[in-house]
C-alpha cells in the first residue's frame, strides 16, 4: 500500500457560505495520481467546512482498495 496524502480545501460560495472539497494523492513505484472530491453540502462556517473535508479524506484512505485498472 502506498502513502497517502489529503489535502482539505474550502470554497465561499456567493452566499456566503462555505463548499468542502479534499485532493487524495499517491505516489507508489513510478506511477502516482491525484483525486478531488467536492460536495455540494454548504456550512455555515470556512471551520466546519474544513472539519468534514478533513474527515470524508480521513474515511476515503480508511476503506479498504480494490484492485486499480
């Protein structure tokens, strides 16, 4: 199994209030990729946004892989 590394990000919306996305890279032998994943949730606060990027990135690395094409 490779390494892997989440990188959580947060976007305002035009109302003000705030998107959560997470990156999930990987880098294994000579080949690596990147995932972005983005929710349509909105939160009130740029912190709770943070907090559920930060644990859906937590719970994608935690699931056990398949075999990758």
């Amino acid at each position: 199994m490779g390494k892997y590394v989440v990188t959580p990000a947060t976007h305002q919306t035009a109302c003000g209030r705030f998107r959560a996305s997470f990156a999930v890279q990987r880098a294994k032998g000579n080949g690596s990729y990147c995932r972005v994943f983005r929710f349509d949730k909105t939160f009130a606060s740029r912190e709770a946004a943070r907090i559920f990027a930060v644990t859906q990135g937590w719970l994608q690395i935690s699931m056990p892989q398949t075999a990758e094409c």
